[in-house]
C-alpha cells in the first residue's frame, strides 16, 4: 500500500469516528491514530441548594426538638446532575451567625451522617451544620433538614462551605437570608367598660407586627371564648387580609392569609351583648403568625349592671278629678254675678274682715286657672270686682249707721253730743 493509499484510509476512519463518538474523539483518534483509548472525562460536582418555608423564623431561646416547627426548618438539596456516574463522600458544612443557633442533633440521611452543634458558653457562632460521607445516584436529590432557630431579632444570611465529593471537590456553595422575627402583639378592650343588661358593647382587638422586625406576618391569627353572660352573634368578614369569625353564642377567631406589614397594625371590632349582670374578664388565645411564631394574649374587663329603670310617663290627658272641678266651676259671666250677690249680702249683714276673705278665697278657687274659660287674666278680674264690691258695700253699711243714730238738729242735739 503506497503512502498516498494509507493517508486516504486514515482520513475515512477519522471521519467515520466523528460521525460515530463526536468531535472531541475525532481530535482524539487524529491525534493519537494507533492508541484507541478515550480520555477520561471528569464527572460534575454536586450541587446545593438551601431554603427556609418563611422569610423569617420566630424568635425562640428555648431549645427545641428537630422539626418541632416548620418555620424553623432549613433545606439544604443535594443533587447530582451526572447521568451514569455516583458520587460518594458528599459533604458539606455551615457556622451559623451569631443571632441564630442550633441544638445538638445528629442523624444518618442521604446515605452519610448529618450532626448539628450548639454552642457553647461565649461564642461568635451560632454553631455549626456538618454533613459528611452522602451518596448520590445519578440523576438525583437528596435533602437535608436542620431545625435552626432564632436567638436576635435582625435579618441573617448563613452560607455553606463548598460541597464535595470524592469524584469532584469543586462544588459550589448555597446561601440563604432569614430574619429572626418577634411574634404578633394584641390588645383588646371594651368600648363602653360598663353597660347595662341586655345592652351592647365594643370588643375591639388590635394586632401589631412589633418593632424591630424586617418581614411582614403572614398566616396571623388567634382563638378566643368571651366568658358566660356575654355573647355574640354569628358572623363572618374580612379583616387583616384574612378572615374574622364569630360563632353564637361567644366563639371570636382570626385564620386565613391574615397579613401585618413592617412595622403596620391591624384593627377591629366584635360586638358584645350582655346576658347576664357582674364584671367579666375576656382573655384571648395566643396570637401567632407563621414568621414570628407565637405572640401574647390579652385581657379586657367590662362591667353588666342592672338594666335601667323605666322612666314614668308623662301625663298627655287631663286627670279625671281636674276635669270634674273644671267642669264645675262657673264661667267668667256667672263667676261676677256671683261675687257682687255674695258681696252685698255680707255687706248688709255688716260682715267681719275674716268673712270677706273667706269669700274672696272660696270665690278665687272657684274661678278656673287656666284654659279658654278661665285665664290668670280673668282671675285678676273676678279678684278686683269682689274687691271693688266688698268696699262698696262696707261704706253703704257705715253710711245707714250714721243715719240712724244722727240727732234732731237744734240746741237739743249740742247738748246730748
């Protein structure tokens, strides 16, 4: 075979090696034409990933067991992207910042060992998340859950080293934001504190997203039963972005996407009825939200008195007796004709001071006092006409006195006087 002949042949197994195994081996096969062996070709790292449910996790120095909430919750996912190869000896670790913290804790997962540390006495950590020896099946996710929790109110970002594995160590590494959130506050109170029976008042709650906190609340709400002798009435409306229920006969709750912005408040009222007299004390369910865990629960005190006393009512008629003394009393012609007939007899008879009083009082009362027929005028009237009378006839009565014992005139007369 002349060389012209072994050059073309080469060239025909170079070209059919690329259309077969692709470019990079037809580079390959050209450039080492007699050796036949692939190169190896390194497999990818694993890649992580780490999340938590909520922008924030409440804020919580108690230690708690692994998953006690889901808020607290962080997942870091393991996943190895190669499509024939396993990696083994997977891992990874991670110093929380100080303001969070983990409780010692260690299980097996993923095919290695998962170990969480507290610290311990003064530290500049919130300890640590190791997790070592894992495998990964080709193709696949493994996750990792580790229960953090808050220790300060702030916003935190916790990074991972690099993730590893014996086939590749040039991982990448996962970061995750969180805010270490205060729980809802509530208040509540009575508007009017003191009622009487069977009357209403004002429960009215308000919630705040407290100071300090950099997440919104999501997920607010609370339970609370009004104690016996109040009540309220079924019903149901949209307060806080979330729902408000009442259920007869004293049942008040809060659920649904309830929401409290950054340092926001929320408002509202239930009204309550008083069934039954003494002083009550209304004491709320825990409020609690998704971000800041559990909250507080208030109290308010109203008083139920005895109901009110019916006030009488107020005469519209004219009493019965009143009619019949009006009716009997003479009308302003006859009340005259009466006064000077009365008048001129005491006054013949020579009447005492005493008798014309008496006359002008039984005169006076039994002139009306008010009314179309008897007016304060009419009264003034009557009283000056019996006035008018009485002096007339005490100087008619003084005059005949005089008459009859007046003398004869003449010297006679001089001498008797």
């Amino acid at each position: 075979m002349t060389g012209v002949e072994v050059k073309r042949l080469t060239i025909v197994l170079i070209a059919a090696v690329a259309c077969v195994f692709g470019p990079a081996a037809s580079v390959a096969a050209a450039s080492s034409p007699t050796s036949g062996v692939e190169p190896a070709i390194t497999p990818t790292a694993p890649y992580i990933t780490a999340a938590f449910p909520y922008a924030g996790i409440p804020l919580d120095n108690a230690a708690q067991g692994p998953f006690e909430n889901p808020a607290n919750v962080l997942t870091f996912a393991l996943t190895n992207a190669n499509l024939a190869t396993t990696l083994t000896g997977v891992g990874f670790s991670m110093h929380l910042p100080l303001g969070t913290h983990v409780s010692n804790y260690k299980t097996a997962v993923c095919g290695g060992s998962l170990a969480t540390v507290a610290p311990v006495g003064i530290s500049f950590s919130g300890g640590t998340i190791t997790f070592s020896g894992g495998t990964l099946a080709p193709r696949t996710t493994c996750k990792v859950y580790v229960n953090v929790l808050g220790w300060t109110v702030g916003h935190y970002t916790l990074t991972t080293s690099a993730v590893t594995s014996t086939q590749n160590p040039s991982g990448g590494k996962a970061t995750v934001g969180i805010s270490v959130d205060a729980g809802p506050v509530i208040a509540d109170s009575f508007s009017p504190a003191s009622i009487p029976l069977g009357h209403t008042t004002s429960l009215n709650f308000t919630i705040t997203n407290p100071k300090g906190n950099t997440t919104a609340l999501t997920a607010v709400g609370f339970v609370t039963s009004l104690p016996a002798g109040l009540t309220v009435a079924s019903a149901k409306k949209s307060v806080c972005g979330g729902t408000l229920q009442t259920t007869a006969p004293g049942t008040i709750a809060i659920w649904g996407p309830a929401k409290i912005a950054v340092g926001s408040k929320c408002a509202f009222s239930v009204t309550v009825t008083g069934h039954a007299m003494g002083t009550y004390s209304n004491t709320t369910g825990i409020v609690s939200a998704s971000e800041g865990g559990n909250g507080n629960a208030a109290t308010a005190t109203v008083t139920v008195g005895p109901a009110p006393t019916p006030k009488p009512a107020v005469a519209t008629s004219i009493p019965a007796s009143t009619a019949a003394v009006m009716s009997a009393s003479p009308s302003a012609g006859e009340s005259v004709s009466a006064s000077a007939t009365t008048v001129s007899a005491s006054a013949s008879a020579g009447p005492s001071a005493t008798q014309s009083v008496d006359a002008a009082a039984s005169l006076g009362s039994a002139a009306p006092t008010s009314g179309s027929d008897g007016s304060p005028l009419m009264l003034l009237a009557i009283v000056a006409i019996v006035i008018l009378a009485f002096g007339g006839g005490i100087l008619t009565a003084q005059w005949f006195r005089r008459s009859a014992v007046r003398p004869e005139s003449g010297p006679a007369s001089k001498d008797q006087s």
